[in-house]
C-alpha cells in the first residue's frame, strides 16, 4: 500500500517555480493583453475601468462583440487573491467576444487589504453590475483563485441576487482552489489570513451549490498534483449534492497555459464555457 502526504504546502502551491521557464509569466500576457484592448477599444467595442463600487479596484472592462450580444462571460481572475488585476488576461476575451457574447473582467481588492469573504462580496457586485448591462444567459469562468471565485458564486449562499442567478448557464472553474483549508499551511497565508471559520464558510468543496448548479471543473494534465486534486474534489462533492458536474484534465497543459483556449472560439474550453 503507497500512502500519500504533503511534505511541503509552499512547493505544492507553487506553480511558477515548477513550470520550465515559469518566470516568463505573467509578463508574458501583458503584450497580448495590451493589444486586444486597444484593438476593441479602436472597433468602439471596449468600454474600460466601469466602476461597480466604492473601492479603487472595483473596477471592470467590457468587450462587446460586432453584433447584439447572445449573453454575457465573466473572467475572474488569480493570483492568489494577493496578486494581479484585470489587464492581464484581457486577450482571453476573444474566444466568447468572437462567438457574439459580451465578456466582463473585474479587478477586486487584494488580500491582505480584504479578506477573501470580502473578495467574494466585491465579485457578487460586479456580475451584478455586467448583468444590469447585458442580457441573456450568464456565463462564469475564472482561473486558480478566479476559479474559486467563480465557483463560490454558485454556492446556495452566493452573493448573486436569485434574478441574476436564474440566468447562469454553465460554469467553468479553471485550475480552481475549491478547498481553502491547506493554503492556512502555506507561508502567504500570512497576507490572506484565512482562519478556520473563513475556510468553512469560503470554501466551494465544503459548501452546497444553488439549485440547478452547472460546473466544469477544468485543469492541465501538467499542473501540480494539487490543482489535479482540487479540480477533482468539487466536482466529486458536488455531484453528491445534486449539481451537474464534468472533469476535464486537458493533456500537456500547465497553470498558465490551461487558460489558452479561452481566446479561440473553436477551442473545446471556450465552446465548454458557451454551452447552453
């Protein structure tokens, strides 16, 4: 029999120190990034920086599509929730943008200014906020701590109003962490300061999903086995709870590549999102 234990809760959360050539990210994104927003900002189809509340970061860009909009994407964003905002991840608007839906990226106040339960409040605000301007069906991603973030939106306690949460057709958490509890083992959990209580109340995997909740819980083959892990255990806790999940394990992908297939319409990540 071969018992498993995690020796090392920093390495096990590390993703760019364990990917060949891992610095080269985020920066790597910031140039493409860059371009679509100016590229969509020049078609008159980018309205940047829309505040959804009273803080610095409550802010969201949105990228609208040549014709009348068939629903609305929200990308959430990672980093921990202690790094990052918005304009990173601006280009992976294309693959929805392309396919006629108008897509919502948020920034949200950072850890350890907030804590997550906060951040979750700010994220409520700004798809209530994209909802109010975009009719049609909802569609939720996000990645790493954005996946989280997007999958604690479909959690029967979830900040989303019941009008906003009628209209959610499928989600999709991308290398998502659905269980707090080991990052307290972590060394950055001294800037997020999740404690015991938060981690109960904030944690995806120990939380019952809204009613007729769809997810897919989506990763990279080459990840850490700990993002491997965490994708599995929502959709497997989930399922017991009467929610509609799928797992994905895309081959050869790793953190920071998993997310690619959002700016291509064709690619099974953007038509898994999509689907009605």
């Amino acid at each position: 029999m071969i018992y498993h234990r995690i020796a090392d809760f920093d390495d096990a959360y590390a993703n760019g120190s364990n990917v060949p050539r891992g610095d080269r990210w985020p920066e790597a994104w910031v140039a493409p990034s860059a371009a679509y927003r100016e590229e969509r900002a020049g078609a008159g189809r980018a309205k940047l920086g829309l505040a959804y509340g009273e803080r610095a970061r409550n802010r969201l860009d949105l990228f609208l599509p040549a014709c009348e909009p068939k629903g609305l994407v929200v990308f959430i964003h990672g980093g921990y929730w202690l790094r990052f905002d918005n304009s990173y991840w601006s280009h992976l608007a294309r693959g929805a943008v392309e396919s006629g839906y108008a897509v919502a990226m948020p920034s949200y106040t950072l850890c350890p200014e907030i804590r997550i339960a906060g951040i979750v409040a700010e994220v409520g605000a700004a798809i209530e906020h994209a909802a109010e301007m975009i009719g049609g069906p909802i569609h939720l991603t996000g990645h790493s701590a954005g996946g989280h973030l997007a999958s604690r939106m479909i959690c029967a306690n979830s900040p989303l109003s019941q009008p906003v949460r009628r209209r959610i057709g499928n989600t999709v958490s991308i290398s998502g962490v659905h269980d707090l509890r080991p990052l307290m083992r972590t060394a950055m959990n001294a800037e997020l300061h999740i404690d015991r209580a938060e981690a109960l109340a904030e944690s995806p995997a120990l939380l019952e999903p809204m009613d007729n909740a769809r997810i897919t819980c989506w990763v990279g083959g080459a990840e850490r086995s700990e993002f491997i892990r965490q994708n599995a255990l929502l959709a497997n806790a989930w399922t017991g709870l009467g929610a509609a999940t799928a797992t994905v394990v895309e081959p050869d992908r790793h953190h920071f590549t998993i997310i690619d297939g959002l700016a291509d319409p064709d690619h099974a990540l953007t038509r898994t999102l999509l689907a009605q």
